[in-house]
C-alpha cells in the first residue's frame, strides 16, 4: 500500500515529470540525488520508490548498474516508456523481493546502494516503515548503504524512528546531511542519511 495517492502525488507521470523540465528550463540543476549516490562509487544501486525514473536514468547515464521498484504502475509506465533497457519492477518495498541478476536466478539480489530520494519514506503506508528498511537491508551487500532523504510533518515518522528500524535491521547510521549536497545536518525539518551494512555482516 502507498498513501502517494492520498497526498496528491498521484498525477499522471507526465505531469509529475514537468516540475523537473521546468526546473532544468530554469538552468536548475536536478540530479543532486544521482551526484550523491556517485559519491559513494557504487557498482549496483535500487532505486526504491523510483516514480517516473529520473534518478535511476541519470544513474545508468553514468555507467551504474540500476534496478527501478515502485508501486505504482502509472510511473513505471512512463518510466519504461522513456528507458526500456532498464529493469523496472513493480512491487511494494515491504516484501518486495528482486532475484539475482541473470535471468531465472533464485537467490535475492544485494545491492551495493539503495536509494529513496524524493521522500519515499514519508508516501508510504503508515505502520510499514520498518518492514520497508527491513526489506532493504535485506537486499544490500555487506559494506552497502541505504541512502534516503524525507521531510518532517507530512506523516508521522520521524528521524529518530527512521534510526531505530535501521539499527533493528542491522544498519548503522554513517552519515546526515540537510540537503542531497551533503550540507552539514542543521536540525530542520529534511534529512538526507546513509545508513550502511556492516562489511562483515
């Protein structure tokens, strides 16, 4: 389940997309996100909650192996429609569950990162966020990293929460920052944070 509907999120893809054309028109930059995960020179990444595919796109511009998840088939459509090539899954984060790589492999894939960028954590149903780090960390490789960034007040999950179902699902917290440019943690209302699995896991 996804409360994305109820907060008026669910636009047609291709509207949601205009808000970052018109911000490129603007000579915005809009892959503070992508430039972040780079940063932490990853093989493999999840886009979690990917929506129309903008960060997983510019990911695999840039050469990283990427897999797309969201729950709602809306996006994906325009996701798949803009980037074929790519592997988009639709599927909740909470049970989700992404095989190996190669066709027809049984075993659960393991990322080197997993992202949820755009506020993921705050969209989706209340009472499921633990199961949804849970899930994650179940698909990152020893040394990985679960990379999210949300904003205070529009559902009841706070950092702090956020930092308990990480740590109950075995992830330590590495490193907050106010903003995807890595600015110092200033105590306001978003976050961006870099939870990882211990290498020896």
């Amino acid at each position: 389940m996804s409360r994305w509907w109820d907060i008026g999120g669910a636009a047609h893809g291709g509207v949601y997309d205009d808000r970052w054309r018109r911000m490129e028109a603007r000579g915005e930059w809009v892959h503070g996100e992508a430039d972040l995960v780079c940063w932490f020179e990853p093989g493999s990444v999840m886009d979690a909650g990917c929506g129309t595919g903008r960060v997983a796109m510019e990911l695999d511009r840039r050469g990283i192996d990427v897999v797309g998840v969201d729950l709602d088939t809306r996006m994906l459509d325009e996701a798949r429609s803009k980037a074929p090539h790519l592997q988009w899954v639709l599927g909740d984060l909470a049970d989700v569950e992404l095989g190996g790589p190669e066709p027809g492999a049984a075993a659960r894939r393991e990322f080197d990162l997993i992202v949820m960028a755009g506020n993921v954590m705050v969209f989706v149903e209340v009472g499921t966020e633990a199961a949804i780090v849970a899930n994650m960390a179940r698909h990152l490789s020893p040394g990985g990293r679960l990379v999210t960034g949300f904003r205070l007040g529009l559902s009841p999950l706070t950092f702090a929460d956020y930092d308990r179902y990480a740590a109950g699902a075995g992830l330590e917290l590495e490193h907050r920052w106010t903003t995807w440019d890595r600015e110092p943690f200033d105590g306001g209302s978003y976050a961006v944070m870099a939870h990882r699995r211990p290498p020896d896991a």
